[in-house]
C-alpha cells in the first residue's frame, strides 16, 4: 500500500504501458483516475478496476483543465500525474513526415506536458508536495533512424523533465521520467513498421535482456519513483530497457 490515500492522474492509461500504471496505482492503494481519449477503453478498465475514467485530449488545453477541475472536485488533491499519453509514426526518412503528422507527435508527446503542468503545478504548490511523472522513450537517448520526430519528441521530454525538476525542487514536487524501450503495446507495430516474426527478431536482438518491456515493468518502476521511497529522486530518467541503452 506505497501509495495508499493517494490520487493520481494516468494519461493514457485505458491501455499498453498506462493501463500496466494503472493497475499499479489501484493495488498499492491510489485513487486513480484514468485519462483517456477512449472513453469506452477507459470506462471498462474504471468499471473493473474501481477506477475513474475521464475523456481527455491531452493536446486540448480545455479538455486538460476539464480533467484537473473534476479530479480537484471529486478528491479535493492531485498528489501525483503521469504524463504517458503518446504516439509515434510509422518508421520514414525524417524529410518524408508530413507537417500534419509532426504536429500531433509534438501536440500529444511534447505539448501535452505544458498543458497538464499549467493546471497541476499550481495545485501542487498549494499543497506544498507533489510527484509528476513523464513516460520518455529509449528513443530520446539512444534515436533510432528513421523515427527521427518520435526520438525528438522524447528528448524533448526528457530535458523538460529535468528543467522542471530545479525548478519545482523548493516546492517540494518532485519530477521524474522513465525510458522504456519498445514493449507489447498498441505502438509496437508503430515502431516497427510491420509486426512480423522477422521483425521481432532483429528489434530484440538490440535489447541484451532478451525481451521486449511489459506494462508491468514500467506500473512498478512508476509506483516506485510516485511513492515517498523515492522521497530523494527527482530530475532522474530512467531507463526500463533491459540494457538497450547500455
């Protein structure tokens, strides 16, 4: 029970990497609210786990505050947030992505870290604590070719992780990433371009663990570093990659 009396705000959590999150959350006690622009897939999840789920566009600065207001309202304190709503795009030359398709990667991987910390941070000051979590990517620190707006989205992450981290520091909010490497999630085949046998092979042969990462990886390595054990941490992105990154 590491996060027990807790609320906390999982972005994309109806599926992949956030539901692993989720799930988390809800067996170490949180209160949990679920953050997704697929209402149904949240709504399920919420209903089986004694959840909540909240329709969000983490790009929609309106559809962002609707999300903080209505946790603020229900549980009166946001004690942790989880940025882990993402998209990638279909592996091409960098001069071949359309503009329409670099703004969305930028709108939900990049902008949607400013959206939500426009509207939690004040809380969090308030409260005097706080802890904010970003799911990067093993791409913002090792770029893959041909993802080259994908891996720049999560380097960009991951240095606003950090920034925020100093800054939020004396107010006792504490900010950390993660880096997973590719996992068995709706975007592995994003990643890969095709998920076939072959293309499995050659993707794990770059991970020395012999595996690709699974939501649950990433829901215990989040508990940790959202729970007061991690009192110490902030300002760390750390890789769940089983040595990719090495």
């Amino acid at each position: 029970m590491r996060l027990k009396n807790k609320t906390a705000i999982v972005t994309g959590g109806a599926s992949g990497f956030g539901e692993g999150i989720v799930r988390k959350f809800i067996a170490e006690g949180a209160r949990v609210v679920i953050a997704d622009l697929n209402r149904d897939a949240a709504g399920k999840l919420a209903l089986e786990l004694g959840a909540t789920a909240i329709e969000t566009d983490v790009s929609s600065d309106a559809s962002v505050r609707n999300l903080i207001e209505r946790t603020k309202a229900a549980f009166g304190h946001v004690d942790i947030l989880v940025n882990n709503a993402g998209i990638g795009h279909i592996p091409q030359a960098l001069e071949a992505l359309s503009e329409a398709e670099f703004d969305r990667v930028f709108a939900v991987n990049a902008k949607s870290v400013y959206l939500t910390a426009r509207h939690i941070v004040p809380l969090m000051k308030t409260a005097g604590r706080g802890a904010i979590l970003n799911i990067a990517s093993t791409g913002g620190v090792s770029p893959r070719p041909r993802l080259t707006w994908y891996n720049a989205s999560k380097g960009w992450m991951i240095t606003a992780t950090r920034a925020m981290a100093v800054e939020l520091a004396p107010f006792k909010i504490r900010v950390n990433a993660l880096n997973p490497v590719a996992g068995e999630t709706p975007l592995l085949k994003t990643f890969m371009g095709e998920d076939t046998p072959e293309m499995r092979a050659k993707f794990l042969a770059t991970i020395p663990i012999g595996r690709f990462s699974q939501p649950e990886d990433l829901g215990n390595a989040a508990c940790f570093l959202c729970s007061d054990e991690a009192s110490m941490i902030t300002g760390v992105a750390l890789e769940v990659d089983g040595g990719r990154c090495i």
